[in-house]
C-alpha cells in the first residue's frame, strides 16, 4: 500500500481489517469489516436482499440467485429487516480487488489522497472490540441504510472506532465517501470568483482541488468535534432516536398535507 493505491493481496489481511473494494467501474467503493475465515460483516441497503433492483450508487444489484454462495453455506446471513450481512470474501469482492482502509494517517497523507473513502486520521481500536461491534451489528442492526448519513462506509468506520457523529436528529454522519460527492462540487463553487482573479486555467483548477481537499479534511471522522463514543450496546439506542424523531415528522407531514385537503 501507498500513497496512489491500498490494494492488498489477501495474504496480508487479518481479523479486524476495514476492507474495501469498488463496484460499477469504480464509481464507488463498498466497505466491510473482515472478521476472519474467509469471512466479512458489511451493510447495505435492505431492499437488496428481497429485490433485484437497486439504485447505481448504494450497491449493486442482485437477485436471490446471487445471494446463494456455493462455498459457505452460512454466506449471506442476515437477521430479518435488517441489512448487516455475513459474507464470504469472494462474495463481498464480487471479483474486485481488495483494499484495505487506512487508519491513523497525518493530515499530510490525507490530503494527498485524492479520493475520499480510502483513510481517516482517527486511531481504530483493537481487534477484540473491532470484531465484537461487527459481530453484535450483525445480531442487531445497524439502522437503516442512508447513503449520505448512514452507509456501509460508515459502518466499518463505527466498528473500527467506536465512534459516532451525531448530527440534530442524532443520527450517523457522514462517510468520507458521501463528502467526496458533496466536497466536488463545493469546491467548484466556491473557487469560482478565482476565475476572475487568477487567469491561468491552471491556477484556478489549483485552487478548486486544494479546496476540495480541505473540505474533505473538515469532515474527517478524525477532526470533526461533533464525535462522541458510543459503546456497541448503546448504538441500538442511538439509532432508535433517530428513527422515532423521523418517523414523528413524517406523521406530522401527513398530518399536514390532510389538513390541507
């Protein structure tokens, strides 16, 4: 691994890593924790247990079919309603390459990494809590799935850390993944009046992907100061807030659009 790529051979992995691979011509990574025996605890959206259709960025399609491993027959294990799965590495990799995310990188390194969702400046935790957050996540949900609040990413990030961004609905933050997406086209925005001062294209693109990078440095896990640690047995907790305090807007939405009819 270094500073262009964190591919990795699966030799070199080990119980607790934060794994990665990309899916759709990487347009997009999917996160895992590896838990050992060929094994890997991740999360995605539920809906693709139960259908073959998907949207193009949460996760891939598949069908039931896909879902049958010929290998272990306790691949693709989930409990009911919720999308925390046990695969095998094969089947996680879906034939992509592996990656491992990185964990405890300088500032320097990180904004040398062009992509987001591939390291972080927070310091994981040790292999015993790594795999028993997984593990527990697997037995009891980790909420539900939100590609900007609360994705696979995320998940490996919680199991590594144990730490949780809580925004005003007290719900998970952000992945460096979903800010990539956010970051871009703020960081274009943003440099725009630069184009009036500085004529040089090149100049002007200087200043959109150094204000790019700042802006995913700003939402990194690692230095944001809305992070509060929250043990395995709490997270359900957590998570059940978030759901009740949005379940009661919706009602009150409806409550709403009825008394305008």
């Amino acid at each position: 691994m270094g500073l262009l790529t964190n591919k990795m051979e699966r030799e070199e992995l080990k119980a607790g890593d934060h794994i990665y691979t990309y899916r759709a011509v990487f347009a997009y990574s999917h996160h895992g924790i590896f838990v050992g025996g060929s094994k890997v605890v991740h999360f995605r959206p539920e809906h693709n247990h139960n259908s073959s259709s998907s949207s193009s960025f949460t996760s891939a399609s598949s069908s039931p079919t896909e879902d049958i491993c010929p290998t272990f027959p306790d691949c693709g294990f989930r409990q009911p309603n919720s999308g925390v799965v046990l695969s095998c590495l094969d089947c996680f990799l879906k034939n992509g390459s592996l990656h491992r995310f990185e964990y405890g990188v300088t500032p320097s390194v990180f904004l040398t990494k062009v992509r987001g969702g591939t390291c972080t400046t927070a310091q994981p935790d040790s292999t015993d809590s790594v795999i028993h957050r997984a593990m527990y996540l697997l037995q009891n949900g980790f909420g539900n799935y939100d590609v900007f609040k609360n994705n696979c990413e995320d998940f490996a990030l919680y199991c590594k850390t144990g730490l949780l961004i809580v925004d005003k609905l007290g719900g998970v933050g952000r992945s460096g993944q979903a800010s990539s997406i956010v970051g871009a086209p703020l960081a274009a925005v943003l440099s725009s009046p630069f184009s009036l001062l500085i004529p040089n294209p090149i100049g002007v693109a200087t200043v959109t992907a150094g204000m790019y990078c700042m802006s995913r440095y700003a939402t990194d896990i690692g230095v944001r100061r809305d992070v509060v640690k929250v043990s395995v047995e709490d997270l359900a907790l957590n998570l059940d807030v978030k759901s009740s305090i949005e379940q009661g807007e919706g009602e009150e939405e409806d409550s709403d659009t009825d008394l305008v009819r």
